[in-house]
C-alpha cells in the first residue's frame, strides 16, 4: 500500500489484499509504534512477519486497532479488556451472520 492509497483507509475503505507497514498504521490510527506494539503483545492484532521492524499489518488488523482504541479512549478499557470485547464481539457477529443464514435456508 502506498501512501496515496492511505487516504482511502482515512475513508474508511479497507483494501484487504494490501498489508501495512508499521509506519502506515500508526498513520491510519494516529497512534504511536509502542502503542501498536502493545497490542501485538496483547494478541488483539497479529502481524506478518518474525521481526518486528519489518512487520506487515492486513486490512483486518487496521479494523482492529481502530476499534481497540476507540475502546480505550471512549470506555477506558485496558488492553486485556480489549481483546476479550473485541474477541466477544466478533463471535456475536459470527453468531448472527449464523443466525441470517439459517433463516434464510
């Protein structure tokens, strides 16, 4: 992803087949590197890549991490509190994607 297609992530457009630098997605959040570290710590995103300097970060991820810090500054939810809300709302999502399919069958 280069820094032109950045302005379509401000937008809200998530290009998933591109993957993120470090740098893009502290950019994307408007976070610090040790903030984006942290949550690679708390297993709330998951990076490609074994060494950090040349981690890549999936459309996914972004989505994440902006939810993860709008749980943080809105709720003041700690990063463990995170990715429990995060993980529980993901699986309610599955759960009614489930639910919308079977009505439909």
């Amino acid at each position: 992803m280069n820094s032109n297609d950045l302005s379509l992530v401000h937008t809200g457009t998530v290009i998933e087949e591109d993957s993120l630098t470090m740098e893009q997605l502290c950019h994307a959040c408007d976070v610090h590197a040790d903030w984006i570290i942290s949550i690679v710590e708390e297993s709330i995103i998951e990076p490609q890549g074994e060494d950090s300097r040349l981690w890549r970060f999936s459309g996914a991820s972004l989505i994440r991490a902006r939810s993860a810090l709008r749980l943080q500054r809105d709720l003041g939810i700690n990063l463990a509190g995170i990715a429990l809300a995060l993980d529980l709302m993901e699986e309610l999502e599955s759960l009614r994607t489930q639910i919308k399919i079977g009505d439909h069958i």
